[in-house]
C-alpha cells in the first residue's frame, strides 16, 4: 500500500485524492482510470490553492468512503487523520463546524466496520477543534457512534470527565439533554457504568422547570428514576421529590402510585410501605420490585426517621414496633443501620436506649441546606470568637507592665 509522506505543506492532501482515487479506480484499467485520477486530483488542486476547504472535505470524503474497506487499517487511519486536520484550516468557526459534521456523520456511516478505529477517528477530530461547541457535537457523535456500534467501553473513560466537558461546551438545555439521555443509554448497557445511570437520571431530570413545555416528555426517565432509587439496596438519599419533572408524576393518572411509592421511601415509615403494598401488589411486580428488599429497606429508612424525630434518644421498644421485628432483633438492625453509615449511635443495652450523635438524611432539599448553613454560621461565630480571645491574649502579653516608681516611654 501507499505511505502518505508530508514533503510540502498540502501535499498531503493530494496523497490523500490521488491515494483514494486509484484505490476506488484500480479495476476499470489505466485508460478510465487515469483521466479520472487525474480529474480529481486538479480538482483537489484547485480547492487547495483558494482556499475552499469545505469543498476540499467533501472531495476527500467521497473517495475515502469508497476505499474503507479496500484498504488496512494503517493506511485508513492515515487517511482520516489527514481529512480531520482539515479543519484547523478552516476560515471561521462555522466553517470548521460544517467541516466536522461532514467528517463525523461520514466516519459514523460505517457502524459496523471496524468500529473501535472509527470512534478513534472521531475523538482525533474531536481534538483538532476549537470551537466549544464543535466538540460537544463531535463528542455526541461519538457517543452515538458506540452505542450502534457496541463500542461503549471505549468511551467510558470520557464520561468520568464528562462535568468538565460540560463547562467547556457551555451548552443549551436541549443538547444537554440529549447528551445525559445518551449517557442513560450507555450506563444502563455497560456494566462497568451503571452505578453511574442513577446520577444522570437525575441530571436529565433536572433540566426541566416546571414552565417547560417539554416537561411531560421526563415521564419515563422520571418513572425509571423513582424505581431505580427503590431497587437499589445502598441508595438511603435523593433529591427527587424536589424535581418538578418528578413532581408532575404525583396527580398523573398513569405514574401517580409511582409518585406515591417514592414519597414513602422519603418522608415515611415502614407501615405506610406496608400498606401501599397491600394495595399495589402488581404495580410491584411490575416493576420489577421485590417485596422483601422493600421491607429491609425500609426498616433502615424508619430507623433514620425514628433518629431525626427522637431528640437523638430511641428507645428498643420504638424500634421495635415501628421497624415491625422481635425483640432479639432490635440491636441487629440498629448494626445493619451503622454499617450501612446511616447512623453514628451507641446502644444502651441496660436501659434499652439507643443515642444516636448523627444520622443521614433521606431528603437533602432546601431546609437541609438552611440547617446546614445555620450550623456553619455558628461555627463562624465560635472560630472568630476564638480567634478574637486569642488575640486579645497576645496583646496583654506583648504590652509593657508598668512597674511601681517606674516610667515608661
């Protein structure tokens, strides 16, 4: 095969026409295909000397899709890196954005051939951009691009980073969305990403303000979202009650049990889930919930509750008959609450108490953020009068004592 070699500033370019053009032409014999060869390379010329590189793109890419499969991988990767870099000739940034969706949606064309080095090809043109905006759309390209071609563990790395990209690309609440929907996708897929799918649920959720007239389309996501919080056994807190995409769920005559379910695993106790069950079995089953993870949920979760409404002293009995359980099984739950770091406490098994010095909450909304900043402001007041009394002391020490018949300057 041909080696593209740089010896002038465009040639390059040409290699790459001329390259592809005898590939595309090599089996209809030197008299069709020479004049053809050569037309496209005078064409390419042309495009070169005034400056049309959208034209020049375009060209590049015609012959370069004839050849993906006639040439190796090497020479393909030549090819693509020398068309990618295209676009750092670019005018404008519009121009270079036109440039890349070419380049993108061609190399995107191809899902199922060779799909690890195409996805490569989009993240080296990823790189010669600029324009913020052009990278998130060649990033979505991508992102795309690993889903239909199975390709997602390639990607995944990028998604850890994926809250920088975001402050990068500075963009609109509609491509944001579509970004963490794509993302939903590939982590309910990959295995290696799922524990992430909850946290861009929420992300995707909370693009929606109540005004939008695009809220009632976060029903599903809203709907996945709720289940997933139940399901998961290590999941105690979240903000979805504060959503509005999730708060319209509540009066909808489809989701509203859904709505009802996710009130109960937040703001109440095991009886209420108890209840709820006996009436809703098959939405349950439906789901995918299982009942008995529900009950050993929420017995974790009535426990956090009993600890915010008890003054920090619980005694056995109340836990007891608001977790539903035995006597002898009072401490083993206290344990399970502790390991889980949902309590820090002390049980005291004399007098059948348990003191509880801290406790997570299951909702962290605005009256959690306000009880925070309280305790910050006290803890401002105590750190300056600290410092303030500190000081004070180091002045008396460093000022001069006047001694009896003795006069200071």
């Amino acid at each position: 095969m041909t080696t593209i070699v740089q010896t002038s500033e465009e040639d390059p370019f040409l290699s790459v026409v001329r390259f592809a053009a005898e590939i595309s032409w090599q089996d209809a014999g030197p008299e069709v295909s020479e004049p053809q060869v050569d037309t496209l390379c005078m064409e390419a010329q042309d495009c070169i000397v005034n400056g049309r590189w959208l034209d020049l793109v375009s060209l590049m890419l015609t012959s370069a899709d004839l050849v993906f499969t006639k040439v190796s991988d090497k020479d393909l990767e030549c090819l693509f890196t020398v068309i990618c870099n295209l676009v750092t000739r670019s005018a404008s940034l519009d121009e270079a954005l036109e440039m890349a969706k070419l380049i993108s949606t061609k190399i995107a064309q191809h899902p199922t051939d060779k799909p690890a080095l195409c996805l490569k090809f989009l993240f080296t043109l990823y790189n010669l951009l600029e324009d913020p905006y052009s990278k998130f759309y060649v990033f979505k390209k991508a992102l795309d691009f690993s889903i239909i071609g199975k390709v997602t563990d390639n990607i995944i790395p990028s998604l850890k980073r994926i809250d920088s990209f975001l402050k990068e690309w500075k963009i609109e609440t509609l491509d944001q969305r579509s970004l963490f929907l794509s993302i939903i996708y590939i982590s309910k897929d990959n295995k290696s990403f799922s524990k992430d799918s909850f946290t861009f649920l929420t992300k995707y959720l909370a693009t929606f303000s109540k005004e939008d007239a695009q809220i009632s389309d976060a029903k599903p996501e809203a709907v996945n979202a709720i289940i997933e919080f139940v399901k998961t056994p290590a999941m105690f807190q979240c903000d979805l009650l504060d959503l509005p995409a999730v708060q319209q769920l509540e009066n909808d005559e489809k989701y509203a049990p859904v709505y009802q379910l996710l009130d109960i695993f937040l703001t109440q106790r095991l009886n209420a889930y108890i209840d709820f069950q006996a009436a809703n079995t098959s939405l349950l089953k439906n789901y995918g919930l299982v009942h008995e993870y529900c009950v050993t949920k929420m017995r974790l979760l009535t426990l956090i509750d009993l600890s915010s409404g008890q003054s920090g002293v619980i005694p056995y009995s109340v836990i007891k008959d608001s977790l539903q359980i035995s006597d002898d099984e009072v401490e083993f739950w206290v344990v399970q609450a502790i390991s889980a770091k949902l309590l820090d406490c002390k049980m005291d098994q004399m007098n059948e108490i348990v003191l509880v010095s801290r406790y997570t909450d299951r909702l962290f909304g605005p009256s959690q953020w306000q009880v925070l900043r309280s305790k910050l402001g006290k803890w401002r007041d105590n750190i300056s009068n600290v410092v303030g009394t500190i000081q004070a002391n180091k002045l008396s020490e460093d000022s001069p004592v006047a001694l009896p018949g003795v006069v200071t300057n």
